[in-house]
C-alpha cells in the first residue's frame, strides 16, 4: 500500500514520531493542506486557536507584540515543527502570531481531533510534553543571555542557533537558509538595528561572517564560536 505523502511527513514530525501508522492515517483522513505565501499571516496573536499545522514546507516566524507595540521574534519554525503549540495545552488564544517567511505548505487539523488523539494515543501526549518541555528550555536559555550576556555573544548564540536548525553547507560558509534581517536579529536579541548592523559589521570586516540581501553566511564557525563563548 503506498502512504499518502502527507503520512509520511506527519511520521517524520516532532509530534507524531512514534506514532503507529494506522493512527496516523486516521489524522490525515482529518487533516487538510493550506499554502501560505512568504509574507502571509497564518494567524495573529489572540486569534482563537481551532487549528494545529505541521509544516511541511517551509519557513515560519513566531512572534510577540508588547503593549506599547514592540515586536519581539521568538522563533523561527521549519518543516516538522508545529504551529499553533497552544492546540496542544488547550489553550484558547494564541500568545503569538506566525508569518511564513518563505512559500509555505502546511498540514492543518482541527484543534479538538488532535486533543482528542492526545488523550487516546500516550505516544502523541509524550511527544507533545517533549517539545512544549524543549521550547521551555529554550526560553530559559534566551532569558539567561538576555539577563547575563553582552550583546555580541547573544548575536553570535543566535546566529549559531539558527545555522543549526537551518544551515546549509555552501562554498562560502554555512548559510542560513532564510530571510533573516539586521531587523530580525535585532528583535530576537533583544538590542537596537544599530548595534546589530556595528557587530555585524565588525564581523564582516574579520571574515568571521558574510550578510547582504537578508542572508547571512557564517564563513567561520568557530571564530563565531569563541565569540559565543567569551566571558
């Protein structure tokens, strides 16, 4: 029997790894494809929440606006990853709004089925405490450096995380494989343009990295490193 694609996908995910076949048919039976052009909002924040996706294809921001208007960007979300966390948790509204930075596919279900699944397959509930418990790790982590950190190591901690979840080999370095502006960076370390756009400029002018047309090349790796880990 040849699976639909979209089973396979789903099997692949940080949610459904595990998960026996036939359960997962039963989800895709359920579950819906939807295309977000790079730009497009996939919701807003305070939007209620019916929906969970798994990306299929593509490149996703999640971010926050504070009260006096700041956007603040608290990750960037790529193929396997889950969009809509609070589906998960039962929340009613999202805490955040998700643009795709790239064309986008994603698998969709409603909010209530995958609920549901939750409570009738244990492989489904651990992999969703599993990655709501990585995410928590990973807010600790960023609120650490913010509160103990000098901009330029956070800057670096970032460029290196994201070349980890999304780098790409190439002749000039590992690039990471998505727009990702001075702005971007900026709001996910929690620092001004000008600062971002002086240390990157500094790091520019040592070889250490290669930015322009939002992409940014990290040509060494390990000088960016031992920024990231000067006391």
């Amino acid at each position: 029997m040849v699976e639909s694609p979209d089973i396979d996908i789903l099997a692949r995910s940080e949610l459904f790894r595990g998960v026996p076949a036939d359960v997962l048919r039963q989800l895709q039976a359920t579950s819906f494809r939807r295309k977000f052009a790079a730009g497009e909002t996939v919701f807003q924040q305070e939007d209620t929440v019916t929906t969970c996706y798994v990306v299929a294809v593509g490149r996703l921001r999640v971010t926050q606006s504070t009260l006096d208007g700041q956007q603040i960007i608290i990750r960037y979300l790529g193929p396997g990853d889950v969009v809509g966390y609070a589906a998960l948790t039962g929340g009613e509204v999202h805490p955040g709004a998700v643009t795709a930075v790239d064309d986008s596919h994603l698998i969709g279900m409603p909010a209530a089925v995958l609920r549901e699944a939750m409570t009738r397959h244990a492989a489904i509930a651990i992999n969703a405490a599993a990655l709501l418990g990585q995410r928590y790790r990973d807010l600790q982590l960023r609120l650490r450096e913010l509160a103990t950190e000098k901009v330029e190591r956070r800057i670096a901690h970032t460029l290196l995380r994201l070349a980890q979840q999304a780098g790409r080999r190439t002749a000039r370095g590992v690039e990471i494989a998505f727009p990702l502006s001075r702005q971007d960076l900026a709001e996910m370390t929690g620092t001004t343009l000008h600062t971002v756009s002086r240390t990157l400029s500094g790091w520019e002018g040592r070889g250490i990295i290669d930015s322009g047309r939002r992409r940014v090349v990290i040509a060494k790796p390990g000088a960016l490193t031992e920024v990231a880990e000067e006391g």
